[in-house]
C-alpha cells in the first residue's frame, strides 16, 4: 500500500532523497530549491540516511563535489536553480564528458538579469545540450517519482549520464497537495546499489579520470555520449515500466492527454500541463476535440515518436516558458519543429507562444484563448505569425 | 472538478496567512479531500501584504495558477480593506470573512457593494484572551471552515489538536490556548450580511 501523504514539491523531492539515500549530497542553497537541502540536511541530522552532506561555499563546488564523489565510486546529489545551475555551468560539462551519472534536483526558476527569483525555464534550457538527461514533472507527485526512477536511468551501464529532475520553482515546489509516496524498502529495493565498473577507489584496478582529450579520441568520447543519450530512450522506458508495476503509475517519453483522436493540441511543460488538462476537459465537453502533449523527456528527446504523436492534427501550439531571444523561435519549438520536419512527412501549422516568463501566472483562460487560435487555425490552414506570446502586458511595455 | 472550492487569503506578513491555509490544506485533507494549499510569493517582509491560496476538492487538482474568482475570501487584516481589492472576482454566491470590530455600515462601504456573504471576526480579542498573544491565523481559519462549511466542527477541532500536538511538541503549553481560540472562533464569527 501506497501512503497517501501532502507534502510540496520541494518536500516531496528531499523525502525522495532520503528514500534514495545516496552516500554524498553536496548543495549550496538558492530560492525556490533552498528547502531541499535544507529538509534533507535535518534527516542527515536525524540519523535517517548514511550520507556525508558537504556544505558547499558555492554551486560550482557543489557540482564538483559530485563529480568527485561520484569518480570516486559514489552516488551523489545535489539540487538547485536559476543562477546556481549557471554557476554550475562549466562543471555539468564535466560531468557528463567524464560519464558520472550524478542526478541533479532542479526547482526552476528566472535566471537573472534583471533578478528575478520566480519560474520560469530559462535556467534548464541554458543547459539543454549539457549531455544530461532532462526530465520535467507536472506536480509534487512527478517530481518524486522521476527522482525515485533516475538512479535505475542513469547508472544503468549502457547510459552512464548525469541526469536533471525539472519542476516549477514556488508553483509546485512551494505548493502543499496530495501524494501517494512509496514505502522506504520498496524504494531501496527498486533504486538498488550503485556499482561503477570503474571508480578511483577500486585499488584492484587503477585508473585516471578526467585526463587531456586531444584531437586522437575527443571526436570519439563524444560519439560515445551521444551513444548513450540515444540508448537511454530505452532504458528510460524500461525503468518507467518497472515503475508502473510498482506503483501503478505510468510513465514514458511524454503524456498524452486525449490526444488520440484531437485536432488541436498544445505541448508544453511541467505544472502549465495540469492547467491545460483543465481547458481540454471543459473544450471536450463542448465538443471540441482539443488535446494535450505534456514532454516529461526533454533530453533525450523523442523526435520520432513526438512527430509521430502530433501526426494527425490539424494545428499545434507549443509553449515555451522561457525565450531563445534569437529573432526566432523559443527552444521547445525548435525540438518539436525540427522533430516534424526531419521524422514525419505531413506538415502541420504549428506556433509558439512565449509566456510566462519571471513567473507571470499562467491561467486557464489564456490557455482557452491559445485552443481558440489553434481552432482558427485548423479551419484556414494558415499561420500568420507563427512566434506569438500570451500573458504579455500589451506591446511589451 | 468535482465540488472545487477556492478560498484565497489576505493578510501582512508576519501574521500567518500562509500558515492558516497550509493548516487549512492539512485539515480537508484529513478528511479525505484532495487540496492545494500555497501563498504566492512577493517580495516578503513584515507587514507587506501576502495573498495565499487553497483548493479544495473530492476529485484530483490539476490546474496550477492562481485564484481569480474565489468561493471565499479571509480577510486576516483590516487595515488592508482599503488598499487591497479584497473582493475582486470573489462569488456572490460566496462570502468574505473579515478580522475586524469595524460596523456593518463601514464594511459595506468599502467592500464596494459586494452582495454575497460579509462576515466578522474580532480575532484579536479572541487571540489575546486565549492566547495572550495576537495571532490571528488560528481564529480565522476556525472561522473559514465554519463559514465555508468545509468540515464538521468536532472533526476539525479534533483534527487540530493532533495537528497542534504534532506542531508544538516542544511548546505544549500553547496547546489549549490554541484549542480554546479555535473553539471561541467557532461560535463567534457572526453574519452582518
């Protein structure tokens, strides 16, 4: 049996954490992830996990303390946002290249400048083509069993990648809702050991880690990363089906929520996807054939099966909470559009929309009135501008 | 959503308007509901005005915003009546429970014509003889879950002593003060229109 709990996101990602019990954290705390550290801080006080907890000096040391730990031999986590994700920049490279599948808690939020402490997901998307594996979660509910899932993804040995767990800063990290959390010996049971083939500790085999990458092998480690970003689409989907026969709880490369037989749909994100739920349910009583594709994987990201899903639709709108600032289109329009053109031969009017951004609240009625575009959309067949924004005061002032 | 109620609270900071709808999420949800409970965050200090939310419902909550048209409003602080648009999207068919000695007359007045439900609390004289202590939350959340009829009173006041035992651990000598400002709210909040 489940236990029925309400707890927030931030909450409900620390408990995650403790369940995982991993043998080093090491965090420096910013607003709005600060309280995941900081509960998982008092279990390590409690006695309740086995983990060194290293307070940091800053974000970068953070990570780098991972990348120690985990070269080590150890399993090892952290969490952030915003500016200390940027901060961490350099060293996610790191990460990545030298194959260390640490797992990174990512409340997000508005990087700088001006400051702003709300969501948006300008700081994810900074690190989009980091090699880590990038998952998003709707509610306090996804955000704790991508975590309780991202051990078995990431350190299974055809992957060997770091790996991101993505929510809404304040939204849903700050938000108290109901959860059904998983008893700690199943938890133990399913997140395992972690048993490295390789790890600086293991006298029996001596080995360096992290040495020059000339013109020789570069070009090769690099093929090997993208290797395993492309095996992890299985693993990923073999994982989420040992979760689901744990929990009942079904998971894949994204949700479709009454797409099957829609003729319009968004695709967006994290908790804006529970808000578009809300319209599609009210649309569908009036008859509309609206429907939802919510990416919970955006790294690796599924560009067969995405185009396949959005196939047979009439007209598309994909949000993005965060903007490029490229005179073109924001970063999950480009994946979707590029997924369309390069696996699926029917071409489909699509826009983006921009919203909100430094937390601007996002409610049901401007999703409504984004279904209504698309509705117009759908009967012209044409798409005037396809790089729109809603929720923005008018002409930007 | 099956039965969704929406209450959004006002209040300064410091005075524990988030924490009253976080123990109001803590109490539906005792009785099997599903509920949100959140403040939405500003640049906080003491005395700014703070808003925070709650959702409560027998089916699960999916929409993730803020709330615009709310069933019910607390008011935690008068002094905020009239430079907060309390009542704004709030239900006729609603109420709005404010902390607060002022008369009838002057809350019709600045509550701008609202016709719904307008109710009255003095949770300070409340709080200060149960508690010796000015803190308003817990009168004005006893006053919602009677005005909101979101639970039976003896189930609510029962829920609250687990969660206050739980709470005060370490401080159990505010338990019954506590108690008693949850009990005296019940039967003082008062109906003016």
């Amino acid at each position: 049996m489940s236990i029925r709990e309400r707890l927030s996101g931030n909450e409900a990602s620390a408990i995650a954490m403790r369940q995982i019990n991993p043998d080093v954290v090491a965090a420096f705390p910013i607003t709005p992830s600060t309280e995941i550290p900081q509960y998982f801080s008092t279990f390590v006080s409690n006695g309740q996990v086995d983990t060194e907890f290293v307070a940091v000096e800053s974000e970068h040391s953070a990570m780098s303390a991972c990348i120690g730990a985990e070269a080590a031999g150890a399993r090892a986590m952290t969490a952030t946002s915003a500016n200390g994700l940027s901060f961490m920049w350099e060293m996610l490279y790191i990460a990545s290249g030298s194959r260390l599948p640490i797992v990174l808690s990512l409340v997000n939020r508005a990087v700088s400048g001006p400051l702003n402490i709300h969501n948006d997901h300008s700081d994810a998307m900074g690190v989009r083509d980091a090699g880590w594996i990038m998952l998003f979660s709707e509610n306090n509910q996804e955000a704790y069993d991508n975590l309780i899932m991202a051990h078995q993804i990431a350190e299974n040995k055809d992957v060997m990648l770091p790996l991101m767990v993505c929510q809404d800063g304040f939204i849903t990290s700050h938000s108290i809702e109901n959860i059904e959390l998983i008893e700690d010996d199943k938890v133990k049971d399913f997140v395992g050991k972690y048993q490295p083939e390789h790890y600086l500790l293991n006298h029996a085999e001596p080995v360096a880690m992290g040495p020059m990458d000339l013109q020789a092998y570069l070009f090769e480690h690099k093929y090997q990363q993208a290797e395993a970003m492309r095996n992890a689409k299985k693993v990923i989907l073999d994982v989420a089906d040992r979760f689901e026969k744990m929990t009942g709880r079904k998971y894949s490369f994204f949700e479709e929520y009454k797409l099957d037989d829609a003729e319009i749909a968004i695709v967006c994100m994290n908790s804006t996807a529970g808000t578009s739920k809300a319209v599609v349910d009210e649309l569908r009583s009036n008859g509309i054939k609206a429907g939802l594709l919510k990416i919970r994987v955006y790294r690796p990201f599924p560009v067969e099966e995405v185009a396949k899903a959005l196939s047979h639709l009439k007209a598309v709108a994909v949000l993005d909470k965060d903007d490029s600032v490229n005179a073109a289109g924001a970063p999950l329009f480009t994946d979707i559009t590029s997924a369309m053109y390069a696996c699926s031969n029917v071409h489909i009017p699509i826009v983006n929309y921009i919203y909100g951004i430094g937390g601007r609240d996002t409610t049901t009625k401007e999703i409504s009135r984004v279904y209504e575009d698309l509705q117009e959309i759908a009967k012209t067949g044409k798409v005037e501008n396809p790089f729109r924004y809603f929720g923005l005061r008018k002409g930007g002032k | 959503m099956e039965n969704l109620l929406e209450i959004r609270w006002h209040g300064r900071g410091g005075q524990g308007a988030k924490t009253a709808s976080l123990l109001l999420a803590d109490a539906a949800f005792n009785t099997g509901k599903y509920i949100q409970g959140f403040p939405e965050y500003g640049p906080e200090r003491m005395g700014a005005p703070i808003t925070a939310y709650n959702r409560i419902s027998n089916s699960p909550i999916v929409i993730h915003s803020n709330i615009y048209e709310p069933d019910y409003v607390v008011v935690v602080d008068d002094t905020l009546l009239e430079s907060v648009d309390v009542t704004a999207g709030l239900k006729e068919s609603g109420a709005i429970v404010i902390n607060t000695i002022k008369d009838a007359d002057y809350l019709k007045k600045v509550l701008k014509g609202y016709n719904g439900g307008i109710y009255r609390i003095d949770a300070r004289k409340i709080s200060e003889e149960a508690l010796g202590k000015y803190f308003p939350n817990t009168p004005m959340l006893a006053a919602i879950v009677k005005v909101a009829n979101i639970m039976d009173e003896k189930d609510f006041l029962n829920d609250m002593r687990s969660s206050f035992n739980h709470k005060f651990a370490k401080k159990p000598e505010v338990i019954e003060g506590n108690m008693k400002a949850l009990e005296m709210a019940l039967n003082e909040v008062t109906k003016i229109n």
